[in-house]
C-alpha cells in the first residue's frame, strides 16, 4: 500500500468515525427529546411487546400505579406488574389468586388479538378514577393510555344525580318518580296493590311569607327528612313541586296500610320545626290513590290522588282522603275558575306589575320584568302559581298574553327612565304562529324601541319545542328585542342548546340563589353558570336575591345583574320610576356596606 493509499484510507476512517459520532449525538438528542416528550405527558403511557414485555413507559404511568423503579424497566412482564398491583390491593399471591390475574391477563390478550382499540376503567387505591384506553399493534403488542377521569366521572355522576333528584331537599324529583311508579306498576302481580300519596304542607306560604325563603327551604329540607325516616327501603318519597310532595307505597295488603302510612306521614309533618332560630309550624293534607283500584297507569293514578288530595284540603286541611268518584267534582271548581278567567280580561280584573331588574356593578336599574295580577271580585287576588297554569292548559295563555305585550310595551313606553321591560312568553305561545307579528305589532302601536323589550321564555319551554323556537326566536332576533332563557337551570340545557342560539340573558333559577346561603356547592353553581353565559357573550342575571348575603354571593359568583325582593317587590306601572329611585339608592348603599367596585 502507498503512502498516499494510507493516508487516503485513515483519513475516510476517520470521516466515519465523526459520522458515526454526529449520528451517535442526535440520536442521542432525539432519545434525551423523546424522554422528555414522554413524562411531559398529560396522559400516562406504556408500551408492551408481542411476548407482553414492558418496552417504554413514562413517570406518570410510574405514578398513576406508584410502580417501584425495578418494575418499570423495560423488559419488565406485564404478569409481574399485575401481581403487584393485585398485592397493593390486598391478594395473597395464592395459586387461586395467581389462576385470576392469570384468567384476566388472558382475556385481555384475546381483545388485543381483534385488533380493535378498547378501554376500560379501574379505580385506584387511593380513590381515583383511570380510564385505560388499550391499542393493539400489529406485532401483537400493545400500547395502553391512562386517563385521570375522576373529576370528570364525578361530575357526570352528579349530572345524573341532578336529572333525577330534587337538588334542595336531595330526594327523587318528578321525572324520577314516575320513573319509579310506571316501573312498580308494570311489576305488580296479580293480586298486588300499590299507593300513591301526594302530600301538601300545610300553611308553608305564611312560612315564607313571615319567616323568608331560606327558613321555607330549611322547612322543605326538614320535612323531606322527617317522610324519608317514616318509609319503609321498598317505598320513595320525592318533591313533586313547590311545597308538594309524593310517595310510591308498593306492595301493600290493602287501604288500612296505606292508611297507615299516611297517618305517620301526617304525625311527623306536623311536628312543629326550628329552623334558622325561629319556630315554624305546617301541616300536611294527603290525598290517595289505590293501583289498581283506582287506575293502573301513572297518569290517572297521579290525576286522581291529586283530587283526593283538593278534597282533603277543602276539609280544612291535615287530613288524608282516598280518591272517591265524586272528587270529579273538584274539576267542575276549576272549569268555573276557568271562565271566571276568560271573563277576568273583559273586565279588567288583570293587571300587571313591575319588579325591577338591577346591575349591581353598574349602580343602576336596566330594566323591569312585568308580573301578571288577577283580582277576582269575589276570591281576591288569585295567585298566578293557580290562575297561569289554569290560562296554558285551556288556551287563555295566548290572549292573557297578548294583552300582556301590549300593555307592558305602552307603560314602558311611558316611564321617563327609558329602562327595559321584560314579558313572559308561555310554552304554549311559542306555537303560535303569528307570535313575531303579534310583537311587531305591540312595538308599533306603543312606540317602544325594539332594542327595550325583553322577551323571556323558560328553559323548560325551549326544550320541549326547541325546533320550533328556535325558528320563532331567530325572527324575533330580526325585529331587534333582546331575547331571555328564563328559569335556567331547572330544564337541564345542554351547552348545545346555548350555543344553538345566542340569547342576549340567561337567568338563573331562585333556587340556586337560595342555595348560596346554606350550601357550600351554591355559589359554585352560580359562579359556573355566570362564567358559561359570560364566555359565551350572554349576560347572567340572579333571580330570587332577597338579602344581603345572597347579594354578596351572587356578585362574588360574578353575576352583576339581579332582582329580587331585597330590592324591590313588583309595583304597578305608576309606582316604577318611585321603585327605580329607591333601588339606585339601595345599591348605592349596599356598593358602599359590601365594598364592591362600580363602573
């Protein structure tokens, strides 16, 4: 070999050489990347090999299984890493326990074997919840994804909750108690009987009335208690609505149980009841009805309690009444009540009254929601809880309504602050189509800017015709009135249904302002609910506020807007600029007593 072949030759070995070192050096570089990459992740992740050999895991995989150093190393069997979760968990290692992780591992080789992607999830000594998601390989290994889901698992769990159960008083709600009748009645044997109880407290609205509505709740949240000790774990008690409440009593041997039961019911409810430092005292009337005696389906089982229980209250109250054929008479009382509404317009026996709606931020009233009054001449004022659902079921609502639109649009129109007026849209409204001239109409002839009338609709009625609307909104939209989901909350509205329409205010339903007060979740709600509307571009207002403490709890949630009794109770047309002046001064001073930053 030349002296020039020579050095030609270590000089290619030596450009080799540093090749191989710049190699060795980015791959490095790509390795100490990669490791990095992987214990960065959100998720933990592990490899395993055809023969289920550990390839690569990162720390929080180590983590999630608080896996010692020894066990995550690669070559590490899949076998052992079991075996050591099963000993964490309290298994001996027996050869029966050995059989089982044996059985298992194998049951998951034969999923990985179809290829296909599967997950499962496994609850952690320690409480939480992983969701392991398995991809197969192509070379029969595996590659498997761990997923923190306990937040999310425990919310979903709460949704659910939420979908059957009273959040107030924690116990079944309407939709889960006809879940639970419909369901004990298509198991009732042949010679099997049932009853329906429908329980109303007693004198609860002078409860209210004297003592507030957080001494009502407490009461509400006392006599759920006291009907849920008295049952047997066969029967459920749940909240029907307002102060009502129903009890499925299954399996009986006859009236004299159900009897029983309802008497009990009637003895713990009258208990007097301490709440908030005070004393409170209600009764309870309770109407029956017998399956299949009296019907066999919920429906007429329900209708018919609820008759029984309209004669037990006519009887003057704490008492209990089996349904009787002759309690159809009850429905001829409501029929007149009907006419006497359907003449009460003709008559002027409806008014309307205004309650203020105030930004707290602001210092300011933007607006009033108008509130329909009905005083009849020989009942006095009839409740609207009584007289509005009477007006939807017969059709009066649309009249009822019209009148409503109208007259709110003139007095509004009159009020020399310029403020907005709120009106109520009924489910039953949302049908008509002739709703959008009816409105254009109301603006015309008043003179009202479009941009001053509010039109609420609860969540409740949008859900039931979203479609339909969803197309009635959109050409309101089109006239320029500011658009209200009223009662949020209760209806369980999805995101989608928020996002399907942009509504301009979402008002949050009372009884999650109520709840601020005597529920650590409370405000939280609130303040999740204010910060969706808010991120979504919908002003959040609260409903309900009727003292200080709700006041600073709302606002604290980031809610700015919100009425209630604490500022002012509902005044009729003449009296709204008084009310206007009285809440900018009440604002002023609760700004100043709670320390809140004004605009």
């Amino acid at each position: 070999m030349t002296e020039t072949s020579a050095t030609s030759t270590e000089a290619g070995a030596s450009l080799d050489a540093e090749h191989l070192l710049a190699q060795t050096r980015k791959l490095a570089q790509i390795n100490a990347r990669f490791e990095v990459a992987l214990n960065n992740m959100a998720r933990g992740l592990s490899m395993f090999d055809s023969e289920g050999r550990l390839i690569v895991c990162n720390a929080l995989y180590r983590e999630f299984y608080n896996l010692p150093e020894e066990l995550t190393e690669p070559g590490t069997p899949f076998s052992r890493i079991i075996a050591y979760h099963a000993a964490k968990e309290g298994c001996a290692n027996s050869a029966e326990d050995l059989k089982r992780q044996q059985l298992w591992i194998a049951g998951q080789r034969d999923e990985i074997r179809h290829g296909k992607i599967f997950s499962r999830t496994h609850t952690l000594p320690d409480g939480r919840i992983v969701l392991v998601t398995i991809q197969p390989l192509e070379d029969g290994g595996w590659v498997d994804i761990q997923e923190d889901v306990t937040e999310k698992t425990l919310a979903q769990e709460r949704i659910s909750w939420l979908a059957r159960h009273c959040p107030l008083t924690e116990i079944a709600n309407r939709f889960h108690l006809r879940e639970t009748l419909e369901e004990a009645l298509a198991r009732l044997e042949t010679n099997g009987m049932l009853a329906v109880h429908l329980i109303d407290l007693d004198y609860f609205k002078q409860v209210n009335d004297t003592l507030g509505h957080a001494a009502g709740d407490a009461v509400l949240r006392a006599a759920a208690r006291r009907m849920q000790a008295a049952l047997r774990e066969t029967d459920i008690v749940g909240r029907v609505g307002g102060d009502e409440f129903a009890v499925i009593q299954t399996a009986i041997s006859g009236a004299e149980q159900a009897s029983g039961l309802a008497e009990r019911l009637a003895r713990t409810l009258n208990a007097p009841y301490r709440v908030l430092g005070s004393n409170a005292a209600v009764g309870a009337s309770i109407g029956i009805a017998l399956a299949p005696e009296h019907g066999s389906d919920a429906d007429t089982l329900l209708r018919k309690a609820d008759l029984a229980l309209y004669r037990a209250k006519s009887c003057g109250r704490g008492h209990s009444r089996f349904y009787r054929p002759d309690d159809e008479a009850a429905v001829h009382e409501r029929m007149e009540l009907r006419t006497a509404l359907r003449d009460a317009l003709a008559n002027r026996q409806l008014g309307l009254h205004y309650q203020p709606i105030v930004d707290m931020r602001a210092g300011t009233v933007t607006g009033c929601e108008a509130l329909m009054r009905w005083y009849h001449p020989q009942l006095g004022l009839v409740p609207p809880a009584t007289f509005i659902p009477i007006a939807e079921s017969s059709g009066l609502i649309v009249s009822l309504g019209e009148w409503a639109l109208h007259q709110a649009c003139r007095d509004a129109a009159g009020w020399r602050s310029k403020i907005n007026v709120a009106v109520n849209l009924s489910a039953v409204q949302l049908d008509q189509s002739d709703l959008t001239a009816s409105i254009q109409h109301a603006l015309d002839v008043s003179g009202l800017a479009p941009g001053r009338l509010e039109v609420e609709i609860t969540e409740q009625a949008f859900l039931r015709r979203e479609a339909r609307a969803l197309d009635t909104l959109k050409r309101l939209r089109a006239l320029g009135v500011r658009l209200v989901l009223d009662d949020f909350g209760t209806g369980f509205a999805s995101l989608n249904h928020l996002r399907a329409f942009a509504f301009d205010k979402i008002k949050i339903d009372p009884s999650f302002i109520n709840a601020i007060s005597d529920r650590h979740d409370g405000m939280a709600i609130v303040g999740a609910v204010a910060g969706l509307a808010k991120t979504l571009g919908i002003e959040p207002v609260a409903e309900g506020v009727e003292g200080f403490e709700q006041l600073e709890g709302v606002t604290g949630a980031g809610c700015e807007e919100m009425q209630g009794f604490y500022f002012s109770r509902p005044v009729p047309s003449f009296e709204v600029e008084a009310a206007v002046a009285a809440c900018v001064s009440k604002l002023s001073r609760a700004a100043a007593s709670a320390s809140l930053p004004r605009t």
